[in-house]
C-alpha cells in the first residue's frame, strides 16, 4: 500500500478489501493526506481500532480504543529521526488502568487469533516487553554505538559511529561512488537519467498553501498538552498584508483557508514574513479543536520518493488555497 | 517550557514567558523574542510590601526567594511588581514566581531556563564583572524602573538585513 495515500487505498484496494483497520502510532486523521477524503474512507472498514495515549481526531472515529502505555510506564529504545542518538527508555511507574504496552497489545491479539482458529497468527503469544526490548540489540548495533550491552544506555544516551556529513572521506554515496551526472541508477528507476525541464504543479488556486511543521510538536504530538499549550493555545494561519489588503482581511480576523478539498476556519496574522502569494499554517492537532491542516491538503503523489521510502512523497509543497475573511 | 516541565505549575500560572517582540522593534514578526521572569532585582518592590515578609534576598547571588508556605495571598507583590513577575496560584490561594531554581544553583546546576535553552540566549552573568559593549539593562519594550533596579542585562538584535525580491 502507498503509505502516502492512506485514504485512497482504503477506498480502493479490493483484492482483497480492507476490512479491518489497526491504527498504532499514528493519528493518521491529522497527519494523512485529504481529510475529506479520509473521513470517506474511514466509513469503510467493517471495524477500526485505534491504540492510543490521547482522544485524538482519529480515536473520535474508531470503533474500539486501546489505552496504550506512555513512556512512562514501559520499557523502549528511543532512535530518532534525523539524529545519531540512542537512548534506552525505563519503565519508571507501572502501567496505568487498562493500559497495556504495542507488543502486549499484539501478543494479546495473537493469543486470541490462535485460539480461534491455530496458526494464524505467527506473532508470539506472551511476551516481555523488557526481554522484548533486550532482543533489540544484536552485535551490530553494540558495534554501530560503541557499547558492550544495553545496560550501558543506563549511564546515558550513545551516538552512532557515523559520520555527520557525506562526502567527508570523498566519496559519494553512489555506485561509482563519484558526483554522477547520468545517474542509472535514477533511470532504473523511472526517471531520466539526464536531467529535464519538468513543468511544476499547475496552481489550481490564487495562493500557495504550506503546512510546514511547528517547533511546538512533532506532527500532531505534543501540542495537545495542557503545560505546552500554555505557549501555544491555538492555530493561526500566516497572510503577506498585501495579499490581506487585497482581501479586505486585518490582523486577527477569523478567516477562512479554503479550496478543492475543503476547508479551515481560524485567526489570521499579518506578515511580511510570508510571501505575498503564499498562506502558511501549522501542521498540528490541539485539544478540544477541530483544526486539522489536512482539510485543505490534497494527496497527490510528488515525482521522487519511491526508491528511498517504498512509495513516492506527496506534493506538500504544490498546495494552493485562497482565503477570505468570515 | 523547560521551566513549566521543570516546576509543573498549575494551568495558568507562568513563571517565565516569551515575548514577540513588536514589529517596531524588530522589523519580523515572530522571529526575535524576550524570554522574561522575574528579574531579582536590587531593591525588589515584591520584598517591600510583602506584609509577612515571604519574600527574602539571598546575600550570596541577589535570587530574590519567594517562600509559599509563609504567603497569605494578599495579592500585593503582584500588583506592586511592575514586570508582572509574582502570579496568583488559583488552587493555593497563593503569590509564586520565579525561583531562579536556586536549589538546582545551590547543587552546582543551571536553571532549567538556561539548560534547555538551545541557543544559549539566556545566560547566568556576575553582573558586577559583566561588561560588553553591546548590552543594555533596558531595551526597547522593556520596562524602565531604575527603583528596583532589575538584575537583567540584554544584549541587543542585530538588525536584518533586509534583501527583497520585488513583487
Ligand atoms: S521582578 Fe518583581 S518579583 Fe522579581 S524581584 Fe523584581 S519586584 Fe520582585
Ligand atoms: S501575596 Fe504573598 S508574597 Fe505576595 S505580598 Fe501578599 S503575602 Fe506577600
């Protein structure tokens, strides 16, 4: 399935359909593509569980919610995007109520799977989310980070043993491992080998529409938090004030972000920060808000991101919308 | 937040917040901040006119200590302070402010402020050795009150430059 699409290949798989949905580590209403469309999409499955911490837009639409640890209350490693570090997570009180750890959940689910009908879950039935953790590791990651066995992580986070820039023993990450200007290995996989003019995107509305992340969040995490929403209560879409000007929109309107897909209402700020053709607001998800970015956000695939992630990227960047005050 | 997710203060109640500075000042719009708290300031107005003395001056670095189990809630420092320092604690009835995290300074550690500072805005200076050109008790926006004397020293933004495409 094209992860990019979520919404789309849950409308259209059918060999076989999609019947059941398990949502883990994802609140894919604020982070997928085409809410509209999603919304569509989510009345398919015949049932849809969700395993989360938080009543987030996508729990609102599950049928049945599995309360899952936070960091708290379970044992993990923490690898991070975009950075070298590896840190070890304690358990530092005991699960809450009914909430259970992702490979508790999982093993519980197996265990009933076999007893319905044996064999048709290979997950294992019981586990350990310590020893679960413990399997993590192996000699290669021990030699990757420097470290003799798990246990060191207690004494603190370990950086990998790489390198922070490419080209730094002057070699590029390429077969011939020299700058390659006709690239095979770009027309092995469907693009030209040589590069060519290709037209952008077509604006199908009067402003480009961005939805760049917020230093307040990682996606839709962490916003929702009462102590961090004491910064940060509540969305804001970002208008050049020529573009307002132009629009009859002051400062601290409530506006309307609208186009093909769909819409968002919320205050707009006046700023020269902002090109006068662009309307910029957070991707986020704030507690007891119906703001989603995703309203106006279409999925439409981007031409590269096949060969690195599985499926290609969407054009997040090819956005357009236009505004008008309510 | 490195002090909020230090301290966990009830909802509401802010010991040290960030302030966009106007565009008057800084000609972008969210992009050059104050992050202000309490300033221990020299002849600290809260101290003052505390009727029960639950305010207290270290001698040793200047924290102005603000001890909440004396407090009666009266509300005075608050009004009184003019940087809007002491906040009233809904649940305990109760004035609080910024502590400076003298326990954490007292076993040798930074104030969360600074620690989680990530561009080392915010710096903990002997102001009695600091002397740098380009900083200022008082910058723009800022509130002058040369009574209190407040422990603080800015050093000023450097103006963009501004390089415009014309549209
Ligand atoms: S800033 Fe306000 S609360 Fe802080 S020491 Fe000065 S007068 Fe007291
Ligand atoms: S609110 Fe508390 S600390 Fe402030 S002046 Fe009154 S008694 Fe003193």
């Amino acid at each position: 399935m094209n992860i990019n699409k979520t919404a789309e290949m849950l409308l259209t798989a059918d060999a076989p359909p999609i019947r059941v949905l398990w949502i883990s580590c994802k609140n894919v209403l604020s982070q997928d593509f085409d809410r509209p469309k999603m919304l569509e999409a989510f009345k398919k499955p015949e049932i849809i569980v969700s395993v989360e911490q938080f009543f987030t837009q996508t729990v609102e639409l599950s049928d049945i919610v599995l309360p899952v640890t936070t960091l708290f209350e379970e044992y993990t490693i923490n690898a991070s995007y975009w950075h070298y570090w590896l840190s070890v997570n304690e358990q530092a009180i005991k699960p809450m109520y009914e909430a259970k750890s992702n490979i508790e959940i999982a093993a519980a689910l197996s265990a009933r799977m076999n007893k319905l009908k044996p064999g048709s879950c290979t997950f294992p039935t019981e586990v350990d989310p310590r020893q679960w953790m413990i399997r993590e590791f192996n000699q290669d990651i021990y030699d990757l980070f420097g470290i003799d066995s798990w246990e060191d992580l207690k004494n603190g986070p370990a950086k990998a043993k790489m390198h922070p820039a490419s080209w730094h023993d002057l070699e590029f990450g390429t077969p011939s491992k020299k700058y390659e200007f006709r690239p095979d290995l770009c027309a092995e996989h469907g693009h030209q080998a040589l590069p060519e003019f290709k037209e952008a995107r077509k604006p199908y509305d009067k402003l480009r529409l961005l939805t760049p992340h917020t230093k307040f969040g990682i996606h839709s995490q962490f916003i929702n938090i009462d102590w961090m929403a004491e910064f940060n209560k509540k969305p804001y879409c970002y208008l050049h004030p020529g573009a307002a000007r132009e629009r009859g929109i002051s400062d601290g309107d409530q506006v309307r972000v609208f186009n093909k897909v769909g819409e968002v209402e919320l205050e707009v700020k006046l700023t020269e920060n902002v090109p006068a053709d662009v309307v910029m607001m957070y991707e986020a998800w704030f507690k007891n808000n119906s703001y989603n970015c995703q309203s106006v956000v279409d999925d439409t695939s981007s031409d590269m991101g096949k060969y690195k992630t599985g499926a290609p990227g969407v054009a997040i960047h090819d956005q357009f919308a236009d505004v008008a005050k309510v | 937040m490195a002090c909020k997710n230090q301290y966990h203060q009830e909802n509401g109640v802010i010991w040290r917040d960030v302030y966009e500075l106007k565009e008057e000042i800084y000609p972008h719009r969210e992009r050059a901040f104050y992050s202000l708290a309490c300033n221990h300031c020299e002849n600290p107005t809260c101290l003052n006119v505390c009727p029960v003395v639950a305010y207290y001056k270290r001698d040793a670095d200047g924290v102005v200590v603000h001890e909440q189990d004396k407090c009666i809630g009266c509300g005075n420092c608050i009004r009184s302070c003019p940087y809007g320092a002491p906040r009233y604690n809904p649940v305990l009835k109760r004035a609080e402010k910024c502590s400076f995290c003298w326990q954490r300074l007292d076993d040798g550690r930074k104030p969360a402020c600074v620690l989680g500072c990530p561009t080392d805005a915010l710096q903990i200076v002997d102001l009695a050795e600091f002397d740098e050109a380009n900083a200022v008790q008082y910058p723009a926006g800022f509130p002058r009150y040369p009574a209190l004397n407040p422990s603080v020293s800015f050093r000023l933004p450097a103006m963009p430059k501004m390089i415009r495409r014309k549209l």
